[in-house]
C-alpha cells in the first residue's frame, strides 16, 4: 500500500482487500517495463523507486524536463528542445542504454517547469512514447487537454499501488511494451494476417488452401506464438494479395 509520509501526495489508505492484505491484486502476465518518471517531489521519486523496483521494473525517477530528456535519449543536450526553457539537476536510478523507456510518468503540475510543455515536448520529439500523467491537482480541464496529447491514463495522486499496478499492465498489453524486437515482430505479424484474412471474410481454412502453409501452422501465426518462415510469409502475403514489406513496415522494420 501507499505508505505514510508527511507528503499529502503519498497518504493513502488502501482502496481494495488486496491492498490492506498486502498482496498484489489478480493482473494480467507481469511485463517488466522500462520507466522514467518525472516528478519534482523527492520523497514521490523515492517512493515510486522503491516500489517499481520492487515490482521488478526498471525504473529511473528525474527531478528536472532537461533530466528527463537525457533519460529518453542520451545524446540530447541542453538547448535542443522544441519547447525551450532553462532547467536543473537531480535524478536517481539507472536505465539500460539502447532503445527507448516502454513508459513516462509524468507530473503534469510542477513547481518552476510546466509539465504541460514537456508533454508537447514528448509528442513533438517521441510521438510513439507512452506517457501517464501524475498529478495531484487533478482537474477535468487538464484531463481534456492531456488526452488530447495522446497520453496514455491520467492518474490522480494519491493513488493505490493497485491502481498504478493495473494501469502499467493495460500499457503493457495494448501497446506491446516490454518485449523483446522478435516478440514484437512475431505479434504484429500475427496481427496483420488475421486483419487481412478476416477482412475477406476467410476462415483459416480458406486461406490454409490458397496458401499452402497448414490450418494448425497458421493458427499459430495469428496468435503470436509462431515466427512464420520469409517463404510462409510470401505465400501467405500473396494469397491474401497484401505486401509482406508492409507487414514488417508496420512492425517496425
């Protein structure tokens, strides 16, 4: 549960039995993310640090936009937003370099820099990023606005360990956060062939027929759980009459 602080933000009671219990509520399959969080309040950074890390994510928690921006792409530097604006220092926690956080949790109202500038920021440099904003003056003005920024939930403070716990999961399965490049190429593959097949109104076995490959194997293909061959995936293509190159375009090849 939320533990008492002297920080309003962070005084909560639990919400539901799994949470007095102090057992983690029924989710979906755990993926573990990589997160950046955004927050000018120190105690809420060590918090969610403690909590995330213990929930087994990869988490790195900045006190500052120009923070946080490093933390997205290290080779950003000062002076080089779209936005502009002069920010400190102060950060916590360690990242793996490479690719991109799956998640950003940020605090929308913050003392000396505007949360709402480094949302436009976010979408201007990395459309595709999933954000969750954070705030503890919630407001349905600054709901409307926020979503109109494509963020991905707009999370009250002070809010349960349930609450935070399930909005991850949702990201993690509607957006195919956490997974590995093949595991995201395999589902999006998957996707793109149930999408074509069912878009002609085929059952598998019509297109197990025009395609060669079997009803069981394609099966599998749909579901995610199988890497079609590039032979299957051409024969699969050119029954449904698609474009394999656009398939592996949209999963980001």
């Amino acid at each position: 549960m939320i533990p008492r602080t002297n920080n309003p933000a962070l005084q909560q009671e639990p919400t539901d039995p799994a949470d007095a219990a102090g057992a983690a509520a029924p989710v979906e399959a755990f993926t573990p993310l990589r997160i950046v969080a955004l927050d000018d309040d120190e105690d809420f950074r060590q918090y969610l640090t403690s909590l995330l890390t213990s929930e087994g994510h990869d988490i790195k928690t900045v006190a500052t936009p120009a923070e946080l921006y490093h933390a997205i792409d290290p080779t950003w530097t000062p002076g080089t937003t779209t936005s502009g604006g002069a920010y400190g220092s102060g950060s916590s926690g360690t990242t793996s370099p490479g690719r991109l956080p799956d998640v950003v949790l940020l605090d929308i109202k913050m003392g000396r820099a505007s949360g709402e500038d480094v949302l436009l920021e976010l979408r201007q440099r990395w459309p595709k990023l999933c954000v969750i904003v954070v705030t503890g003056y919630p407001s349905l003005n600054s709901m409307r606005q926020t979503f109109k920024q494509d963020v991905f939930d707009y999370l009250a403070k002070p809010f349960s360990v349930t609450e935070l716990r399930q909005t991850l999961a949702q990201a993690a399965a509607s957006l195919g956060l956490g997974q590995r490049p093949q595991d995201r190429l395999r589902i999006e593959l998957g996707r793109q062939i149930r999408l074509a097949r069912t878009q002609k109104e085929w059952t598998l076995r019509d297109l197990s027929e025009r395609s060669g490959i079997s009803v069981s194997q394609l099966s599998s293909i749909e579901r995610g759980t199988h890497l079609p061959s590039l032979e299957s995936l051409v024969e699969i293509a050119g029954a449904l009459e698609q474009s394999p190159s656009a398939w592996l375009k949209s999963a980001g090849l």
